[in-house]
C-alpha cells in the first residue's frame, strides 16, 4: 500500500513551517503562463472542459432521485449543458457515515498524506478546473486561474498542515509511571486515538467555489470525517470535478469513495438542510451570504459551525503621500471580479474636511472626483476591464445595481455595462458609486455583493474610524482598509479595528492588489464579528474536527 | 513591572512538555506529609481555615445585592455561619466586561506567566483550602488535599500550559515580501493580535469544586478572558479563596480585580442562567449535572459551551489471573468518595457464564459474592471507610439509595451508615449494589451519584461488552473500565470503547487506585459521548477562547 504520508512528508512540513512563520510561500503555480506548465497543459485543459459541456457529468451519488444541472456561463449566456446525478440527502449521509467506520481507523498522518496527494491531483487539473470556474462565476481566465488555481490549494494546504501539526500534538502512546503513596510503582502502558466526530457537510460558494471548500474539505477528511459537499447550483461544475477527482483517488487508494459525495440540489429545491438535519451530521462548513450563514449557526448551533459570510468592508481615507496612487488602488478593489469577492471594499469613509496630502488638503468633492476618475480608467480599455471585472454572476446583481442607483441617494459614479471583447453577451457592470452622511448610512451596514460602493462622508476622520470599525464590528467585516500618513493615527487605526475584531490592511498601495490573501500568511475571518467563524487558518478550524479517546492497560 | 512570564517559564516551557509527552509528571505535593512541606503548614491551613468559619468572607463583589450562605458540613453536620456578598447578575457582567478592556491587551505571555503565578498562591494555600474542601464537599483529608491540591493544580497547569503553546503557535509579527505577476516586490510587515473572545462564565462543582474550575479559570484568563466563577452553592468556601487569592494577585500586578468575580447564589434563587444570558458572556464552562449541563448545550449554544456532566461508568469483568485483586480494586472504586466521583464506576457487567481465571470459571453468583466482600472488607474498619468513603455531599443521596434499595431490582449488597471515627454526625453511607439483566437494564443508563452501583447479568462477554460500549455511547460515560486476561478480547474492548466515543482503563489492579487520572497524561472526558464535550486538555479546550487579529501595513 503507498505510504501516503511518506510520499508528502516534505511539502506537509514546509506548509507547517509556513503556517507558522507565516511570510510569503506556496508551492503552487499562480501564473497561467505556459513557461510554468508542460507542453499542451492549457490547451489539454480547456479541452478536458469543453468536452464536459453538453453532457451528463459522471459522477455516481448514494440514492440518485434524479438529474439536475441548469448552469449558465455569466460570460456567454449560455447553458453549459451539463446536469448531475441528485442523491437523497438520507442516503447521502448514510452512505457518508458508513464510508466513515473504516476511515477512523486510518492513521491520521495517512489521511493526512492522502489529502496533499488529493490536492496535487487537483494542481494537475487546474486549467480545465480554471475554465468551468470561469463559465459558472463569471471570472476572467486569470482570477479563475489564481484562484481556483494556486490560491485555494494554497489555504487547502494550509488548513491540512495545520490539522496536521493540531494531531500530532498528541502523541500515539505514553509510557506511565508512578508510585502512589508508599505502594510500588504502577505502570500503565496509554494509548491516544484521534476520532472524527461525525460526516461534515460543505456549502461551496457560487463566486469563489474552491477557497473555502478545499480547506474544509482537507481539514475534514484528514482528521477522519467523511465530507458531503454541497455547491451552490449555479456553480457546482468546478466543485463537481474536485469532488470526482476526490473519488477517484479515494477508491484507488482502497477507501469508500462516498468518503466524499456531491449533494446537488436546485434554488427552489434546497437539499443543505435536509442534510444537516441527519442525525449524521456533525460539522458544517458554509460560505456564502450572511442571512443564511446566520441562520445555519442559529438552528444548527449543536454542530460544528464553521461559516464565512460577508461584511461592509471599509477602507477609511485619512491621508496619502501619494492621493491618486491610493485611489488608483483602492478603485482596483471595487473593480476586481466586479466586487464580488469576500474582501472587496464596499464603505469609502472619506473626511467632509478633506484629504490630507504633502500638496494639501485634497477637499472632499475633489477626492470623489479623482477616485470616480480612478475607476473610470481601470474600466476605460474593454480588454482591460475585461480582466479584471469579469462578469456577473447572478443576473439579479443587475437589479440589486438597478435598485440602489434610483434609490434616495446621490450617484458619484453610474454603473454601465462595458463591452466584453471575448464574450459580447457577458453579463457586465462597472462599479456604481453612491454618497452616503455617516449618520444615515444605514444602506452601507450590510454588503452589496457585486459593484456596488458608496462614500460615506464623515465629520472627521476620528468619526470615520469610529463609524468604520463600530460597522465591523456590529455587522461584519472580513477585509478593513486604512490609508494615513499620520502615526498617531495609524496607531489610532491598528487598535481601532483590533478591538472590532476586525482585521485591516494599511496603505496597500503599490505592487498588489489590495485584497489579495495570502495562504499561509493572512489569517482570513476573525470569528469576533458578523462576518463568520470560521478562520482561515487558525489552530480552532481543526482543533475540534477531532476528539481522542485513550485506553490505558496495566502492565509491561 | 514584574515580568510574570520570565518568572515562572521553566514551570510552563516544562508543563508544555508533559503535555506532549504524557507520562507521569507534577510539580506539586501531592502528600500532605509533614516531611514534604514548611513546618507548621498543616497547622497553620487548618487555622486559617478555622479562622473563616462563623463570620462574613470577606470578598467584595459587583453590584452587592445581600448576602448568602448556608454551607454545612458533611462531616460535622454543623453550618460554617460563612456568609459572601452576592452581586447583582448584570452588575458582576458589566464590571468584568470593563476589566477584560485592558487584560486585552496584556501580552499573551505575561497573562500565562500571571496565571503560574496564581497556580503557585492556590499551592501555598492547599492545606486550608483542603479543610475547606472537605467540610463542604465531605472529602477525607487526604482525598480533599490531593483533590484541591496537587490534582486539580496539576490540571490547572495543564489547561495553562496548553493555552500558551496553542497561542505561541501564532507569532507576533511577519514579514511578507512577494512579487505579483511581473511587477516589483511588495512589502506588508504583518502583525498578529491574539484578542479574547468575551466574558467566561465557570460553574464549579459541588464535590469536586477545583478539579475543573481551575483548567477553566486558568485557560480562560490566560486567553483574555475575564472570569466569572460560580460555585455550586453548598461548596462556596474553597472556591470563594480561590478566587479571592486571584483578586488579590491581580489588584497587586496592577490590575482590575474584576478579571475573576465570585457570583454566589443558592438553589432556590439561581444566578447562572442570567450570567449567561448577558450580552458580554461568551463562554461557558460547566461541571455538574447532566440534566442542567444538557441543557446549557442546547440553551446556550451560541456560546463556547465546554461541560462535564456524568455517564454511566462501565465495568466490563471478562477474565482475570487474580480476581480476588481485580474485584478489590473494583470495590475500591466503588467506595472512594463515596463514588462521587465523575470517574467512579457504576455498572459492573459479568457475563452470565462467569469469570474465567487460571482456577477455572468463577460462576455469576460467585463473582457477586466475592465482590460484595470486597467492599465489606474495604469497610469493614471504620478508619480506613472513613479515609476512603468520607461523607456524602447532599443529604439528598441517603434518599436516593433508599428508593432504590426499595425499587423492583435484587439487593446483592445493602447499604449502610457506616460509624465515622471522627466526626460521629457524618453524613455516611457504604455502597449500594443491586442486580441487574442486560436487557432490563434501564435504572443503569444514567448516573447515580453517589454509592450506588449495579452488577448487570450479561447473556456473555461479547454482549457484556456490547451493552457497556452502547450505553457509553448513547449515555454517556467518562471512564469506563474492564478486565481480560484475553488478548483478543482485549483487542476487542480497546476497539469497542474507542468506536464508542469513551476512553476505557484495562486490567487496572496493582498499585493505584482504578479511577485515578492523572494531568498531563489522562485526557479526560472525550467529547464524542453525552458525558461533556470538554476535554482536559486538548487544544480544543484552549483553540477557540482566543482568536486572532492581524493588521498589514504597506512598506519598511
């Protein structure tokens, strides 16, 4: 049998290193570049992907009740033609505990290997899993890339050294010995097993499918609980392939396959809870929106609730050496994947005084304009916005875009569509911008998902800070941004959204793209607000996805 | 300032390593032996725990809203006439919200260093704590000076020790420096704060107040937490110094004293669920009852719920090379404290067929009656019943055992007052044991708290085993227990128990007594059966009290 673990003992370390020193590292390719991939790799890919359309995807389900499908490519506006064996959610999770049993008794470090060897599997299938990201999402080809690419193996990797180093914090046995009282020494020889406590059930999200859903899904079945895997319905193609791959692997390696299942369902035929409501169910892992996060750790708060749902992520405007350098950063935030990522800015707390810049004060209005203009030119060059727009991925987005700009609020900047040079039917938008007053900015407490920003003017900038982490800390935040010159406030700021419970980034400005996160550096969600629980990666994500049992017997 | 941390390292860089380790380790007496302490302590303890009955304790407490009391001794039968301040549920909420502001920020290094600290000042007061133990809870001496003293500070540490490796997994600081796409390198020097997750309420328990209070109170202020103790109300007094001798630390390092709070209430007029219901609760940490702890998981579960209730201890008699031996450990345990222990064993299963020994198959019958004289024999001489059985802690269990040595079920041992040499008006009762079928056996799938204990008729082994297992599983059970001189059997029992979610001890006969758990080695209570989901300690005990906090900042 393959010594799993043996076989990625190197990489599990140097991800453990990494988690713990925490600066820039990933064994994984970000770049699509062909330099960085054998012959043919991205045109095999995107073939594999569309030779997967217009079909019936294969993939076998425990108790199939029939076929659902229904996905259309925010890109092209067409159906991609594939549907899915739909099992019942009992004989999903039967099937899943069942898979289970012999799964416990696997040693962990087994799993464990198993898992990066699961993780490697998917590296090698990243261009095609790039493309069915990219037609379900509405992603350009580089953001797919990236991030159902290298970044969400990368947090999958993280979250699996870092179940990795939580298990082997517990020995396999101990030698005990000890007198009690004047009597001779005792002598017990202990035994530590770690257990699974139960099938854990996946929510993937329909804009980011891999992120969260790789490491849940490694963290669980590494520290021995079976996975149901539930995507959401307008984008289960790329999650449908991991899942496969998952099987795949599993049943090579001698294990159950339904260690790892898909349960597919419909928006008008919801099956996540039904699944959970299974007295199998033991840990739930959701992304996706706050109204329905919030209520799964309501009425399922005996499971394991791990969630990532949203917030009104801010970025408080005090003060720039370099005022256009910030907005030219900060527009690229709302413009990224059309602002539909769990970090991108939404609440722009600019000053009514002003901006403070080594040329002067930049008033208020003047601020708006350039950072409109900003955003205007990110948008100017179709192939430009293109890339880093992408498209829409829920048509109602258009209507929510619609609803706010003839809402009671002034419009900074209109939302348009830009023309697609690849796709002419993409569903587009260009970022609206609406002016908020801090103390009637009940709009801005919660998250516009999608290219929607507002201004929120503030008397001051202490009342913008104020206001921006009371937000974070009331409603949610998963990404907080900052830009001051000034120490004091910089000092102000850090403290600020630390007794939030909210993370910040200060003066990201040059060479990055502000909301980028980085595996194995940035820990992603706090659990200390709204925003969700579940943190990206810290020791509490895996920490209680096990239990250990020991034994102890008398004698040599 | 003194520097908590550097004070007392070597004792937690070397409690880290016995929790990785696991054998046998503590640097604490567990001894009340003169020769082990400064001459004059035992008597000096005893003089001031002499020196707090009959008055008010003092203690100052948040909004005081009156005063309670009440205890009575178990041994003496006589009241104490110590009375505490109690404070008003909100009151005792708000000011330990408002201490938990500055603690927040306290390094978490120096918070650990000041709970050794603490650790050390409850050390130097066991032997009055002891007194206190036993004339509230009806422990002996000797059970009350180890059991307030050496065990529960070995736990104590454990739980801290724990905490400080869980937090120092997650440095302080980063630097991170990587190129994006073909553009320069960017520069984030990163920052980590490890932020508490809100105020932490500790029920203490009745019979054993320190056991567990001291692991929560420790993880909890060593995580930021601010402390609110509940004590049970008939054991007020070890607990009430405990946590004065906190207040005291902390007022002298500089500190608000409200970090740890004393909330006393008394059964007719409980505090603890208005505790919890507070905005500024966050955690909860119960031992006790099953009932009110079930409840609190389900009531409360919003918060970090960690209990210890009960199960129904099993002890499986298979086979033995010495059962004479095996059944006086067993009888042991049955007697010690009156089997108020969360440990003790309750339900002996013998298979129908017998114990098999190398003398050959001992029948049913004779295996009870060679039991039965164990625990005679083990009470026979009312010093060594007194030191082994002390008193039982709520008047209430005389009735318990009354009603069911009067129920439906054969009598196979009677219990009976036995004539304690010291304190002739204690409250004593030897063990209760009756008989029960393995398929009526219903009475025994749940806990009777004190000496009460069934031997269950099992058609053999295998269904002995399988009874013992399901009820742990589906009933809950803290140690279980058996005995085989078969190998596979052994195999089987090992196999049983872990599929079961229980930990079990096997062959348990020489030297030590059967239900002894030791810190640092033992973890206890799995979290997998309905018997509590905390386990001291595994690093879910400490993972989720802190959570993490970080800020990027752009630039050198």
């Amino acid at each position: 049998m393959t010594d799993w673990f043996a076989k990625h003992a190197a990489l599990i370390e140097r991800a453990a290193q990494a988690n713990a020193e925490r600066g820039a590292w990933s064994p994984f390719v970000e770049s699509p570049s062909a330099k960085h991939h054998p012959p043919g790799a991205h045109a095999a890919g995107r073939a594999a992907f569309e030779a997967l359309l217009g079909r019936p995807f294969e993939i076998d389900v425990p108790g199939p009740v029939g076929r659902v499908g229904g996905e259309v490519s925010p890109l092209t506006g067409e159906a991609l033609g594939v549907d899915y064996a739909r099992g019942d959610a009992a004989a999903i999770m039967d099937a899943a505990r069942r898979a289970g049993a012999a799964w416990a008794d696997v040693a962990p470090a087994q799993r464990v290997g198993l898992c990066a060897e699961l993780l490697t599997r998917w590296a090698g299938d990243v261009f095609a899993n790039a493309y069915a990201t990219m037609h379900t999402t509405g992603q350009g080809f580089l953001t797919a890339f990236a991030g159902s690419g290298a970044n969400s193996l990368d947090r999958g990797l993280e979250a699996l050294a870092m179940a990795h180093v939580a298990m082997a914090q517990v020995p396999a046995t101990a030698d005990f010995r000890r007198a009690f009282g004047r009597g001779p020494e005792a002598h017990l020889q202990k035994r530590y097993r770690l257990r699974p406590v139960g099938v854990a059930v996946v929510f993937a999200c329909g804009t980011y499918p891999a992120w969260n859903a790789y490491p849940a899904i490694l963290a669980n079945l590494a520290c021995g609980n079976p996975v149901v895997v539930k995507p959401h319905p307008a984008t289960i193609l790329p999650v449908a392939m991991a899942v496969r791959t998952g099987r795949e692997l599993l049943r090579e390696a001698g294990f159950d396959a339904n260690l790892l299942t898909l349960a597919v369902d419909t928006r008008e035929d919801p099956v996540g809870e039904a699944l959970l409501r299974h007295p199998a169910a033991a840990i739930v892992d959701f992304t996706g929106g706050q109204a329905f996060g919030a209520h799964l750790e309501r009425a399922f708060a005996h499971l394991q609730v791990y969630t990532e749902t949203a917030g009104c992520n801010a970025v408080v405007l005090e003060s720039a050496d370099d005022l256009d350098a910030v907005l030219r950063a900060v527009a690229h935030g709302l413009c990224l994947f059309s602002a539909q990522m769990c970090t991108s800015p939404q609440n722009l707390w600019v000053p009514a005084e002003g901006v403070r810049t080594p040329e002067g004060v930049v008033p208020f209005e003047q601020v708006v304009a350039r950072l409109v203009a900003a955003v205007d030119a990110w948008v100017a060059e179709p192939a430009v916005a293109a890339g880093l727009c992408g498209a829409l991925h829920d048509p109602r987005t258009q209507d929510a875009i619609r609803a706010l700009a003839d809402g009671a609020y002034p419009v900074l900047r209109p939302s348009a569509p830009y023309a697609h040079p690849d796709f002419p039917n993409a569903r587009t938008a260009t970022p609206l911008i609406l002016q908020l007053e801090a103390d009637d900015r009940a709009l801005a407490q919660r998250e516009h998902f999608g290219p929607m920003a507002f201004v929120i003017r503030a008397p001051d900038r202490d009342a913008a800070l104020a206001g921006a982490t009371a937000d974070a800390r009331d409603h949610g935040a998963i990404a907080s941004y900052a830009y001051t010159t000034d120490d004091a406030f910089l000092d102000r700021t850090l403290d600020a959204f630390a007794a939030a419970g909210a993370s910040v980034g200060v003066n990201l400005v040059r060479h990055l793209p502000i909301n980028f996160t980085a595996a194995f550096s940035d820990f992603h969600v706090t659990g200390l607000n709204p925003a969700g629980t579940a943190c990206l990666t810290d020791l509490a994500f895996v920490a209680r996805r096990f239990r250990v049992v020991q034994s102890k017997v008398e004698g040599a």
